[in-house]
C-alpha cells in the first residue's frame, strides 16, 4: 500500500506567502484566509455557473450537472435517481499542466508499483505531447 501524500494547510501555504512576502507570518495568514473564503464565498453564491480564471494558475468553475435517472447503489444494486446539481471543477494553467504531465522517472521520483513505466529510463520512455499521443 503506498504512503498518503503530504497535506499541506491554510497555515502552510501562510508560511510560504511570507517567505514570497519577506513578511512575519502573522501579517500573511489574514491574508491567505481572506483570498481562500472569498474564493469560496464566490463559488457558493455561483448562479447557478461561474468561472474564477487566476492567471498562471487555473482555473476554478462550478458547473450544472444532468439528472442520472437510472444511476446504481453500486452496495444496493439498486437503481436510484441522482437529480441535476452542481459541481466544482478545477483546470489547472498550461504552465502547471507542463510540470505536473512530466513523467516522473525524469524527476527521479520513484514510480508507483504496477506502472507500465516501472524500470524504464527516460530515454525508453516515448515523448508525450499534450494532445496524449507519443511523438517519436
């Protein structure tokens, strides 16, 4: 079973924007705090869609869904009814998207355990281009 990934907090990410900020942190945690219930302020007063575009980052939508008359209690095997609702979606900038879709054995990380790239170098690896196909 694999390790659970770091989790960072609200007083994590303070502590980076003071560093940024060459700031003590006790000056950057209202900050932060205020920028993250805005944020969630925005998208829970959505009407009923809405779009946050942050430059360089990505951007946040809140979405409608359509009704799933004849969805599965996957425990049940029954049939249920989900109605339309909302959703948040997160779509991450072109240049976070470029780092994130590095393959990791190029980053020396170590490769999870049945990956169809386990023990290959990076030159084994064939390119990847962002519409998904190889270019080799």
């Amino acid at each position: 079973m694999s390790q659970k990934p770091e989790t960072l907090t609200k007083k994590d990410v303070a502590r980076r924007v003071a560093a940024l900020m060459d700031e003590p942190i006790y000056k950057s945690e209202p900050w932060v705090k205020a920028v993250i219930t805005a944020l969630g302020d925005l998208m829970l007063e959505a009407d009923p869609e809405l779009r946050i575009e942050l430059r360089d980052f990505g951007v946040f939508e809140v979405k409608k869904t359509k009704a799933k008359p004849k969805a599965r209690n996957p425990k049940t095997n029954e049939t249920v009814f989900i109605p339309s609702r909302r959703k948040t979606h997160f779509k991450p900038s072109k240049r976070l998207k470029e780092v994130l879709q590095t393959p990791l054995v190029e980053l020396d990380y170590k490769v999870p355990e049945g990956s169809a790239d386990k023990g290959l170098s990076p030159d084994e690896i064939p390119a990847y281009t962002s519409n998904g196909v190889g270019s080799n």
